[in-house]
C-alpha cells in the first residue's frame, strides 16, 4: 500500500497516510486523520519537498491539465520551461501544498 504525504493545518508537521491507490486524494483535500486536520500535498520522492519529474520539463506529479501550468504535452502533462515557470508555480500554488523543484533549467 503505498505512503501518501500530508501536512497538518495547524503546526505545519509532515504526516504520512498508508491508502491504496483507488483511495488516493486530491493534491490540497484537507481530511481529518487521528484527530488533526492534515492536508495532502505533492510526495517528493527525495529529500527535498518538490514535484517528481518524470522526464526534463514535465512533472507526473502535478494532475493532469493543471491550470496553472504554464503548458502542457499532448496527454495534460504540465511542462516547465526552465526553473523560473517552475519556481512561479510553486508560488502559485503553495497555499495548496504545492512545491516545485526540477532540473530542467540545465
């Protein structure tokens, strides 16, 4: 089953939630859990809090058709030009939980 990363809404402590990947929930979907209230938020897969990036530019870890997303590949893919559209979309979208961090900018 795997680990989902979440958030608590008051102290800001990383939680992990173990579900299975049917029950996966929205990146920024608050729920209660033991508790507290936690808000899901992109996993990074590193130790750095960012967004997996799957191939330069494209990030499989941001949904699919993202609006803000400055583009997309031909399956809604959202694609970064460079650090710079990545870093804004990280701004955009931290109060939701959403952190960027990719190499694309090589």
């Amino acid at each position: 089953m795997p680990e989902y990363d979440f958030v608590d809404t008051k102290t800001a402590e990383p939680v992990i939630i173990f579900m299975f990947m049917d029950d996966a929930l929205e990146i920024g979907t608050v729920i209660e859990h033991k508790g507290r209230q936690v808000r899901r938020v992109y996993s990074s897969g590193t130790s750095i809090p960012g967004m997996a990036v799957e191939k330069p530019g494209g990030s499989m870890q941001v949904r699919k058709w993202h609006p803000d997303a400055p583009r997309h590949d031909k399956k809604g893919i959202p694609i970064f030009a460079n650090r710079r559209e990545a870093n804004e979309f990280s701004k955009k979208n931290h109060d939701r939980g959403a952190h960027c961090v990719t190499d694309v900018d090589k």
